[in-house]
C-alpha cells in the first residue's frame, strides 16, 4: 500500500493501483450498480486529456516536458484495452456531477505518466492530477464532453443496424408484394390488402427513427470545453479556449464545435434529453412490429397463423412441440427498458439547477445502456426473425375467401344498410358472401366481379420504392 492525502485526511491505495485517492473515496461511497464506466466514456476522457495537454503546451501554462509525459501516457493508455481493475474501477452511478470519474483519469494518467518518467505511483509534485492534468478544465466541461463523445462512437453502430433493419424488412416488402391477407382495425377483418403492404409501413418508421437519431447526435458535436466551472472560463487561457477543439477534432477525427454560449452548454443537458427522446420512438416502433408479428404467428391452430417466424428454441418445459416468437419477445422487453431508461433521463435532465446539472452520471448510464441493447436487440431481430419470416399463403386466402369485408364495395352499389344485412346474413349461416349477394338480384354479374376482384383492391396504387401502397377507395 501507499499513502496518498486529501483535503480530508491520508488514505491507503493499493500500490499496484494506478488511481488514486480521490478514486479511493468514490470505490466507498458509491458501491451502486456493480457495473464498470463505460469503456467509451473512459477513452473519451483520455482524449480530452490528450488536446487539454496539448492546448496548455501551446499556450505555454503547461511546462513542455510534463506535457509531454502526460500525452505519452494518453497515448499508450489510449492503444490499450481498459483496465477496469487497476486504472478505472469505479461505478458508473455516482454522486458529483462526475467528479470522481474525472480525477480517476486524472490520477491513472498522471501516475501512467510518472510511472514512466521514472518515478513512483503518488510522486505527484512532479506530475499532479489536478495541477497538470486536469489543467484549464473543470468535471463540469470535461464529463457532459466526453459523454458526448462516447455517445457519438456508439450511436455509428446503432445507426448501421436500422438500416439494415430497413433492408431486411424492405426486402420482405417487395417479397410479399403479391401475397395477400386480410387488413385489421382493432383486431377486427377490415379490408383486404397485401402482406407486402404490411412490411413496407414496418419500414416508414424506423426511417424516421434513423433521422430523428441522426439529428440528435449531430447536436452531441456541440461542446462546453473551456468553460471550465460554469461557463465563465474561470483558469482557462484564451490560447486554450481557442485550441481545445481543433486539438480534440485531431485526437477523435471528428468535427467537433464549441458551444456558443458556454453557460447555457454547461448548464443545459437537452441535446442528451433529445437523444434519449429519438432512442424512445425507435423502441416504440420496433415494440409495435414486434407485437404484429406475435400476433400474425399467434396458433398454430388456434391463433391467426398467417405468418411463420423461424424456430429459435424450444418453447416449453411442459408442453413438447412448443414454439414461442421469442426474438420479438425481447425485443419487446429491450423496447420496456428503453421507455424506462428515457423516464430517469428526462428526469435527471429537468434536475439541473441553477449553473450545472449534477446528475449527468445516471443520464450517460442509462443512454449507454439503451443504445447498446438497441443495437444488440436490432441485429438478433433482423438476423433471426425478419430474414426467416414465410406465409402461410393456404390460411391467408381462406381468410380474405370468407371475409365479410367486401360489404365496404358493396355499400357503394347497394347502400350501407342493405350491406351491413348481407354481412350479418354471412356471419350467421356460414355462407358465402357472394353467394349471398347473388340471391340479392342487387348486383349485376360485372358489378360482382369488381367488388371481390381482390388484386384491383389491394393494388389500386403504387409507390416509386416497392410498389406497395394500399389506396383505400
């Protein structure tokens, strides 16, 4: 062990341990999740580390060998998986807006760097977390930056897996185009369509997702860096609050800006709250396929049964031959957790007082969280349901074969109420509907053949992308 000292007193660190005492404290106070940080969040700390050093060498704060020894350090811990048990084993919900995380970089860098230099973990009157890391910054610029950042890397992944979502499900569009079904509102036969049809208004939404994520992660660029405390720039040079973003855009390769105002950047966590926001549609939507396709697979003698989804399990251990639609059950379970990660976000958004908000910690962990098993969720869904998806053709024509449905073409020759009769005269003999009209003498032979000719119903208009629009006429 070796000693190291605080405001509030000396603690023991472990000596293989490249943190340091200020990580001692918050490994007490803040045993929550029994998770680690992020590993994104932590690389994206490195590298506001790396411009910070940078900036501060160019602006002459910075004495250039410790510089150097701090961004020598960045670099190798940067080409490095993370090592969450000696450098960064903090839980990601803790108290302080983030300060914890933030002098857990700070002091595994300044020990990395010291370590190096030839010296001992602690020696820090040669390089010190606070005086020469954390130079120029404050937890309340570094923390929401490198949330962002680390937002930006994993949404790229979440972004691909909805368009090939889109791809798969496009694809089942133009497979289904001449494949048709009854339509249903509230569950009950409405008119007929195509299964193709279905599929198409599957993919509308989740392209709408996919702009609605995309704009959001466009404002997660927008920086605080060099407001340092509240936004007033309180230690920081003029040199380095014109530096700090060309040098971060240089560590990342990514077109970072800084906030115009930097007390409103500082204070106002909104771009995170529109985020969570987009992140919740998208499993609203996928949540509402998934419920589709349970249904549409529901029997397979007893439910509608129009549709099979590929056997991924076996589904009971009681009951042998059962089959469950288990991807969309998680799917739906991913889609629960992401409205509930979104709750505590907005929650922890509208939280902030006055010039900071101190509960960025929670809002990144749940964010992580739900793009991650987004992204998970979105792959095993396409991957393992949407590509297997088959018809069963023989169910589907039976059912538009007895579908009351076509009284809605009828009512236009022969009135709704003259209609509604012939429907419930269907419905209670059995028999069908044609064969009643016929019996009407109401209907002229050609008139017959247009009301249940199904291709010119479902196919009275077509789209540039697959052709696949129903035009209710």
């Amino acid at each position: 062990m070796r000693i190291e000292s605080d405001s509030l007193g000396q603690m023991e660190v472990p000596d293989q341990a490249y943190y340091g005492i200020h990580t001692m404290r918050a490994l007490e106070n803040f045993a929550i999740t029994k998770d680690h940080v992020n590993a994104n969040l932590v690389k994206a700390l490195i590298q506001i580390k790396a411009a910070a050093a940078k900036s501060n060498k160019g602006a002459g704060t910075l004495d250039t060998d410790v510089a150097d020894a701090i961004l020598t350090a960045t670099d190798e811990l940067l080409s490095q998986p993370v090592d969450y048990e000696n450098m960064f084993p903090l839980d990601p919900i803790q108290g302080g807006a983030g300060t914890s995380m933030n002098m857990n970089a700070n002091e595994v860098i300044a020990n990395v760097a010291l370590t190096n230099s030839g010296h001992e973990k602690g020696e820090y009157q040669y390089i010190n977390p606070n005086d020469h890391v954390n130079k120029s910054q404050s937890t309340n610029d570094v923390f929401p930056s490198a949330g962002k950042l680390a937002l930006i890397h994993i949404v790229k992944p979440l972004m691909l897996e909805i368009e090939k979502l889109m791809a798969a499900l496009g694809s089942k569009a133009e497979e289904f185009e001449d494949v048709y079904k009854m339509g249903r509102t509230q569950l009950q036969d409405a008119v007929p369509m195509t299964l193709g049809n279905s599929f198409h208004a599957y993919l509308k939404p989740l392209k709408r997702d996919l702009n609605r994520i995309d704009k959001a992660q466009a404002d997660l660029h927008v920086l605080n860096l060099g407001g340092s405390a509240i936004g007033s720039g309180i230690n920081v040079s003029r040199y380095y609050q014109e530096h700090i973003i060309p040098e971060l855009n240089a560590v990342t390769g990514l077109e970072l800006e800084q906030a115009s105002d930097l007390f409103d950047a500082t204070q106002n966590l909104d771009s995170f709250l529109q985020l969570s926001a987009a992140l919740k549609s998208l499993a609203v939507d996928l949540s509402k396929i998934a419920n589709d396709l349970r249904l549409l697979s529901s029997g397979p003698r007893s439910g509608l049964n129009e549709i099979n989804l590929p056997a991924r399990q076996a589904g009971s251990s009681i009951m042998p031959g059962k089959v469950n639609p288990v991807i969309p059950e998680v799917v739906n379970q991913v889609a629960f957790e992401v409205m509930g990660n979104d709750i505590t976000v907005t929650n922890a958004v509208e939280a902030g007082q006055l010039e900071l908000n101190a509960f960025e910690p929670v809002m990144l962990y749940r964010l992580f969280a739900s793009v991650d098993h987004l992204t998970q969720v979105l792959k095993t869904f396409r991957e393992n349901a949407i590509t297997g998806i088959t018809p069963n053709e023989e169910r589907l024509e039976q059912d538009i074969d007895l579908s009351i449905s076509y009284t809605t073409a009828m009512a236009a020759i022969i009135g709704y109420q003259k209609a509604s009769n012939l429907a419930k005269q269907a419905l209670k003999t059995n028999r069908p509907l044609r064969e009643l009209a016929e019996e009407t003498g109401e209907f002229t032979e050609e008139q017959l053949d247009e009301v249940f000719a199904v291709d010119k119903i479902v196919k009275n208009a077509r789209t540039p992308e697959h052709g696949l629009v129903f035009k209710n006429s």
